[in-house]
C-alpha cells in the first residue's frame, strides 16, 4: 500500500495533480503575469485609465490568489466538495481508484469522457504500482504535459 507522502499529488480517482494545470500551469502564468504587470508599471496605471481603478486591485488581487494556489483533494481543496468518486473512495478504504476491485465503475468511465488517460492510466498504475507510476507522472510533468492540452470539453 502506497504512503500518505507518495499520494500527495494523486487524486482519488487517479488523476496526478501535477499534471493539472490548475496546480501547475496556472499558477506559474498568475505570477508571471503580476510580475510583468508591476515591472511595466501597472500598480498605478489607472491614473491614465481612470476606469481601472476600481477593477485592477480586484484583478491583481485574484492573479495573486492563482499565483498561490494549492489544490489537492487529498485535502479537499481541490475538485468539487461533493464528489462521489473521494466519498466512494474513502468508504470503501481505497486510497486510489485503480487499487479498487471494481475498477473502473461508472464513476471514473464517466470521468474518462472528459480525461481520456484516465483508464489507460489507471491500467498502468495497476500494473507498475504506485511508486514507479508517480514517477511516471512526474516526468510527464516535467516535460510540460497537462490534462487540459489533451482534456474533452465539458
């Protein structure tokens, strides 16, 4: 059985939270962008757009909100509140999806239709185990693969 440690980045349903670009691409982006938007000289710019005044503290406000975003649903800061797939998971003991008998469920098929590596994922995560699949993903990341180049739409 996989540690607590090793899990940190895989979600319930077997998605790897590095790979999501709301963990690891957005983030990077927000920065950035702040940091452009203060070294041109943004802080103030509304006194030659007086209608930006009201709305770039909110603006930058949120880019600094991304820029420090951390999600994982290991914590239940990431996905929705509700979601069947980590309440079924945590019933039944399963600390992830594939180590499930009954995988896949209709839960994940279902989430399949929007990542399609979901199943073949999990597949593999059976077949190397946890550890070397993480390792998997982690190279996965680092060569700039997310799940929203390849994800269907909603």
């Amino acid at each position: 059985m996989p540690d607590e440690e090793g899990l940190r980045l895989v979600t319930y349903c077997g998605l790897y939270c590095g790979l999501c670009a709301q963990y690891s691409r957005i983030p990077k982006q927000a920065q950035q962008l702040r940091q452009t938007l203060h070294e041109e000289g943004f802080d103030d710019f509304y006194q030659y757009e007086p209608d930006m005044e009201d709305v770039y503290p909110v603006f930058s406000q949120f880019l600094h909100k991304l820029a420090e975003l951390e999600c994982t649903c290991r914590t239940g800061k990431g996905g929705p509140p509700d979601c069947k797939i980590r309440e079924c998971a945590k019933q039944r003991n399963i600390k992830v999806c594939p180590l499930c008998k009954e995988y896949p469920c209709q839960h994940i098929i279902s989430l399949a239709e929007r990542y399609p590596l979901l199943i073949q994922d999990g597949r593999r995560m059976q077949k190397v185990g946890v550890r070397r699949w993480v390792r998997e993903q982690e190279d996965r990341a680092r060569r700039g693969f997310v799940y929203s180049d390849i994800r269907s739409p909603i």
